[in-house]
C-alpha cells in the first residue's frame, strides 16, 4: 500500500482519510495502528486464548479491509501462507474491542505523528522561525512553532528578557535533544547560529551566499561581534549587512531587543582582523607569541576602558572572534 489517500468509498475510508490529512500521517501508518490495537484488545478481553496461540508458538495477525474497516483476526506460525492460518476471530469481537482500539490508535496516531513532527524540524535544525510564547512549563518557555511546539530552557533564554504569554518572538531551531518527556524540538534565542540566520533572513547578499559570515562571538543581550567576508567580487560585505542607512543591521538590533552588534570585515591577516575586532577602540601596537595564540595589545591610555568594555566584553568577544587569548596595555604602561 502506497501513501496516497484511500478512495473514500465508505465511511471508514473517508475516517481514514480525514486523520490522515488532518494529522499528515500515510494512511497505512493508521491501518497499523488498527491492526495493533485489534491485537492488544484480543490479548486482554481473551486472555486463555491468546495464551494457547503463544504456547503453540503461533501469533496472531490481522487483516482489515481499508475501505470497509472489516477484519479477521488469525492465528499461525510466522510467515505461514494464507491457506495454513486459522481465523480465530471471537464472535461479537468488534463491540468488544471498539474501546480499546480506540485508545491504541489514539496513542499510535500522536506519536506517529510526533514522530513526523520531529522529522520535520531535524531538516530545520539552524533555522530562524518566528513563533508564539504559549506558554510556562517551570523555568521552561513553551513556544508555538507551528505544527509543534518548541521548549526553550533556561540556558537558551536571554537573561534580560521577558517573555509575555501570547507574545511573537524569532527563535532558532537549535536542536531535538531526549528529556524526561521524551525527544523534544529545542529552541533559542541565545544561540550565536540565530544572529548569523537573522543577518540570512534580512541580507540578501547573506542569504544568497555572496556574503558569508564566517565567525561570531555573542554575549547574548548584551553584544555581539560578527565577522563577515565577500565571495563575490565587487560586493562590500560590512555595507550589505548594515544597509542604507543602517536599515538591515537595525531590523536584526530590533529582532534582538536592542543587542548591540558589530560588525567586522573578516582577515586572514591576524593583526589586522585583530585590530578591526577591537573595534571602536584602536589598537596601536599588536605582539603576538611564538605560537600565534595569544596577542598583546597596546592601546591609547585615554581607550584603554573603551578596548576592555563594560566588564571586559569587548576584549572576550574580540579574542573570541579571532581565536586568541588576548591581553590589552595601555601605551603608558612601564616597559
């Protein structure tokens, strides 16, 4: 049987059709679920029964027309062929397992279509979506994503935001992790991946790949580095993203409340990447270790608070960015 929808001769084909349009599940996913069901309720309501098929080393299977939701349960050695099962179907069974049938296909047909969900956002994982806050499960936010629903942890929240039930937020679609409640889409509004997906969404240039950004440092609510490069001649990468008159970086600003964003022209040239990441301050003299992993910076006296930052951000995003253990001076500091 194929995944297309039954021909809806009977009323049972068209029930058939409606859960498998409604929930976007192939049809014969739901046909399984029946057949299963069938077989748990003959396991419960005929206990003896079943238990003389499994000491005979028997199961049972089940055949149900699709389109008449007839069936017949029979019982006999796996793979057997037809003509050797025997039809051990008990008389008024149908009202006897309507209930329990309806519970297994009930559960068989959400986490079938849990499953699909999941799939679907497996393909997704990267992907900015603007969603709904739905809602507060512990210190967990709930957010509508569309044909499921993203948890956002703690650790994937930013700490001076609040989120109003009802509000609209964009969320990356960072990852499908197992929790106690099984597998579940993880979304963020902390991950570095959702600058770099809004800059994709708001650049063309990004979006389309003649403007990569190739590294991003983020303090999230606070500020973020990001580093980008040209792969098309004669296309400025810095001028893309901030736009007209600062149009397109102020749209992703906008998106993150605020977060301040820099950004940076990215080189293969360490001392000159260095000194563009250090941004606004200005770096005059950079010295690099033999190894090329740590970087003494000298700096104007008068910027010496301005290349650290508030709390040293703009020196661990800049060292970030580029890779480097990094230490600033000031030009007044004794040799």
């Amino acid at each position: 049987m194929n995944t297309q929808n039954l021909i809806a001769r009977t009323e049972f084909a068209a029930a058939l059709n409606q859960i498998a349009d409604e929930r976007n599940i192939p049809v014969e996913v739901i046909l399984d679920a029946v057949k299963s069901a069938l077989v748990a309720s003959f396991n419960k309501d005929f206990t003896a029964e079943a238990t003389k098929i499994e000491e005979k080393g028997e199961m049972i299977t089940v055949e149900v027309d699709p389109e008449t939701g007839e069936f017949k349960l029979f019982a006999g050695k796996q793979d057997a062929a037809k003509k050797d099962l025997v039809d051990v179907t008990p008389v008024g069974f149908g009202r006897i397992a309507a209930q329990t049938a309806k519970h297994v296909v009930l559960q068989q047909v959400r986490e079938a279509e849990k499953a699909g969900i999941l799939a679907e956002y497996q393909g997704r994982i990267g992907e900015v979506i603007t969603g709904m806050v739905q809602r507060m499960d512990g210190r967990n936010v709930i957010v509508d994503i569309g044909r499921g629903q993203g948890a956002m942890p703690p650790e994937e929240q930013v700490r001076n935001e609040y989120y109003r039930l009802n509000s609209r937020i964009s969320v990356l679609i960072a990852d499908i992790r197992e929790t106690f409640r099984g597998q579940q889409v993880i979304v963020s509004r902390s991950d570095p991946r959702l600058v770099s997906a809004l800059f994709a969404r708001e650049v063309p240039e990004v979006g389309a790949g003649s403007v990569e950004v190739k590294a991003i440092a983020r303090e999230a609510g606070n500020r973020t580095k990001i580093a980008v490069i040209s792969n098309q001649e004669g296309v400025d990468p810095v001028g893309s993203c901030v736009g007209q008159k600062g149009v397109r970086v102020q749209a992703v600003i906008n998106e993150l409340n605020g977060e301040k964003i820099d950004i940076i022209q990215h080189s293969e040239d360490k001392d000159k990447f260095l000194k563009a990441a250090l941004a606004p301050a200005e770096a005059t003299k950079i010295e690099f270790d033999r190894g090329q992993t740590e970087a003494t910076v000298t700096v104007p006296d008068d910027q010496l608070s301005l290349a650290i930052g508030r709390g040293g951000t703009n020196v661990k995003l800049a060292a970030k960015l580029v890779g480097l253990k990094v230490k600033i001076i000031s030009d007044k500091t004794d040799p």
